[in-house]
C-alpha cells in the first residue's frame, strides 16, 4: 500500500501562463515564507502539470512569478524522478551537449531541437525549507535546466537562434493559442 498522498491529488488545475505574458521573462522572487500557501501552490503546480500532460511546470507558469518548480521526469534509462524544489540553483550543467527535442507548456503543441548538457545538479529546498540536491542525467537534466530557466525568465525558444529560432516563430506566430 502507498504511504502519503499523490502529489497534486488536492490541488486545483490552474490556467496556464502562455508565451508573451511578462511574467514568462521575469526573473522569479526567492520564496520566503515555508508554510501552508506554499505547500498549496506545490500541490497545485502538481495538478496542472499533470492535467497538462506535462513532466516538469515552474510557478510562474500558471502567474505566480516565485522560484519554485514541480517535476514528474524519466531520465534515458527510464527512472521515474518525482519531486520539487522551492529556490533553485542550478550548481552544475555539464557534459556532452545534446541537441533535442524540446517542449513547453507554454507553448502548447510547438517544439524544437535545443542544446542542453546531458547532466544538471540543482540544489534547493523542500517545501518544509529542507535542504536537498537533485542530480539529473539525459532528459531528466535537460527537464531540470529547462524549469530552473523559467524561474530565470526565460523560455527554451530564447536559447534558439538562426532558422530554428525563426522557424519556431513563425509556428508562434500561426498558433492558435497566440494572443
């Protein structure tokens, strides 16, 4: 039998934050106060994310422009990682530079191929305030590069240039989600 809760099982689907908003290219406040509010936004960031269909959802991708991100990730061999982590920092993005596919909730339906390192480190806390580092290799590093970017401000579209970037543009541009 599971002990504790699935994660998002109490917390509401919220709308989430598309390309263009500001909030997507702001970097995000340090969160501060470890209580109940927080422990809601982590169980919300969860049900979105799964709603979505997504393996990764930073807060300010449903507008709430603080440094917390959620993730339920395989890495390449398979491995389920399941967790948060509430004021990233990305200590170590290293190793080969892969090209691949990547994707984002906020820009729904679009990807392109992105260059990420194959193995990330992050350290953060819990959101009790417990100190924790989380090692990714293969898409769970690029998962980990790609949330600890949104609460930085940025989006994968802005580490594209030449024909991908402009091609990944375009298909912005002719998107049915566009405002």
């Amino acid at each position: 039998m599971r002990q504790g809760s699935i994660p998002g099982a109490r917390g509401r689907v919220r709308p989430l934050t598309l390309l263009g908003d500001p909030v997507l290219h702001a970097r995000c406040a340090e969160v501060t106060d470890f209580g109940p509010e927080l422990s809601r936004l982590v169980e919300d960031l969860f049900a979105t994310m799964y709603a979505s269909e997504g393996v990764g959802l930073a807060a300010n991708q449903v507008g709430e422009p603080l440094r917390v991100f959620v993730f339920d990730c395989p890495d390449d061999e398979d491995v389920r990682h399941l967790g948060h982590v509430v004021n990233p920092r990305l200590v170590a993005a290293d190793g080969v530079t892969i090209r691949g596919p990547e994707g984002c909730l906020s820009l729904p339906g679009l990807e392109a191929g992105t260059e990420r390192h194959d193995h990330a480190v992050v350290e953060g806390f819990t959101m009790t305030g417990e100190p924790i580092t989380i090692h990714g290799t293969g898409f769970f590093a690029r998962c980990l590069q790609h949330e600890t970017d949104h609460l930085d401000g940025r989006v994968y579209s802005d580490h594209l240039s030449g024909w991908r970037g402009r091609k990944l543009m375009r298909q912005v541009a002719r998107s049915s989600w566009r405002r």
